[in-house]
C-alpha cells in the first residue's frame, strides 16, 4: 500500500495524490466503505451516489468515508480499479503527483454523463458510462477494467 494524501486539485476541489514514487502495476490501495445495489436510480440515490464508484451495472461502493472520495476523473488516468476494491498504478507516477480514474471504466448505468475539463489531449469531453467509451480507448485500457464491466462494453458494441 502506498501513501496517499488529500490536496487541491489541478482539476476540481480537492484530489487525492500519492506520496511515494510508485512503479506501473503496484497496488496504491483498497478502498474501504460498503457496497450498495440499486436495480433502479432514482433523483434521491442519483445524490447519494456523488462519491460512489462502480463496481458492477448495479452495485456500487460508497467512497465517503475514504480518501478515494476525493479521487478525480482524467480521460488519461493514471490509476484503475481492476477489482471491487483494488485500486493500482496504471504508469509510473512520480511522488506528489495528482491521482486519477477515468470514471468511465467503473460505472454502466445508463444516461450517467458528466462533462469533463480535465484538459488533457485526449479530453473525450463529455463522459458516459462504458458502453459508451470509444473503441481505441476501451482497448487501451482493457486489461485494467474489471471483467464485468468488459462484457457490459463488448454486449453493448457487437
Ligand atoms: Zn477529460
């Protein structure tokens, strides 16, 4: 587990950075908090989900009580979420470096979108949930994003 810390952000508000120079493929850590499965959205759980991330169509795990609420999105991120709670290194990141997910390898609810101004090249812009990612970028960054979200993207792209 590496060190970690809350900071401002380059991006939005406060973001969550490393403390530690970590090599590509190391575990920065588990996110702790519980799991909650919702089949539907409504606008009341649309609210409570502002710190939540994906961990299955229907499941998510509540990062409230975590410093990975304080995590960003980036169109190039640096970290994954490969499994429910594990979160590694994607590059090598050097310490005191911003750390980002890119939300859209977590999350498949249908209609979420937020708009991004994460700056980067490759800025998609406006962000949606997996099925919506372009081809290029699901195959860049297949081998990080959970099995189960892989078959949500390929489902929904045959
Ligand atoms: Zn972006």
């Amino acid at each position: 587990m590496k060190e970690t810390y809350v900071g401002k952000s380059k991006v939005n508000g406060k973001g969550l950075y490393i403390g530690e120079s970590t090599k590509k493929g190391e575990v920065i850590d588990y996110i702790h908090g519980d799991i909650h499965v919702f089949k539907s959205i409504t606008p009341k759980i649309s609210k409570m989900m502002m710190d939540w991330i994906g961990v299955g169509r229907y499941s998510w795990i509540d990062t409230s009580q975590s410093k990975f609420r304080f995590i960003n999105h980036s169109c190039v991120p640096n970290v994954a979420l490969v499994s429910k709670r594990k979160v590694i290194a994607i590059k090598n990141i050097p310490k005191n470096t911003e750390l980002y997910l890119d939300y859209s390898l977590n999350e498949a609810e249908d209609g979420w979108s937020i708009k991004c101004a994460c700056g980067t090249q490759k800025c998609r812009k406006i962000i949606g949930p997996i099925q919506t990612l372009p081809k290029a970028t699901y195959s860049r960054y297949k081998k990080y994003i959970p099995k189960n979200f892989q078959r949500i993207f390929e489902m929904e792209n045959e």
